[in-house]
C-alpha cells in the first residue's frame, strides 16, 4: 500500500517537473483554471425579444460586438462591429420613408 502511494506521488512530481521545464523553456503555456483570472470572452450585452420565438441579441465576443438574429429556423448573423465602433456609436438618422 505505502508502495503505490509512493509511485503515485513520483509520479505526480515528474508530472510537475516536466511541466515546470517546458514552461520555464516557453514551449507549454499554463494560465491557472479557465475564467478564473482571464476576462470573459464571451459576453451577452442586450436581448430584444420580437415575438414568442424571434428575438434579437447583442453579443460581445473578444473585441468585437455582434447582433444576432435568432429564430426556430436558426441564426443570422446581422451585424458585426469593431471594439471601437460599439464603444462609440454613431448618432442614428431617421430613415428616409418615416414620417417626422
């Protein structure tokens, strides 16, 4: 019994060793556990439901914000701005065909 736990411990510490070597020569990249220290990639801004099974959504993804169009049939994909463009919108114009 205090044989296996030994080998188990040995183990474990070359696992560790090696870990350490190609970490300390840039050849392996360990950050911790996933979405403790990192930001979120993936971020869900604003939904606009449009009817029971249609609905709208702004998502941030990286550095760039998305609105998707979801519905029973799928996904669609509906605009996709940079960073810089959803940080600082433009002002909106009135449509062309709508009554001022």
């Amino acid at each position: 019994m205090v044989q296996q736990i030994l080998a188990v411990i040995l183990v474990l510490g070359l696992l560790a060793g090696a870990l350490w070597l190609l970490r300390s020569r840039g050849l392996a990249h360990y950050h911790g556990l996933p979405g403790r220290k990192s930001p979120r990639q993936l971020e869900s801004i604003a939904r606009l439901p449009l009817t029971a099974h249609h609905s709208v959504h702004l998502v941030r993804v990286s550095d760039h914000a998305v609105l998707l169009a979801l519905s029973p049939s799928g996904c669609t994909l509906v605009e996709r701005l940079d960073r810089t463009a959803a940080a600082a919108p433009e002002i909106a114009q009135p449509c062309a065909g709508a009554s001022q």
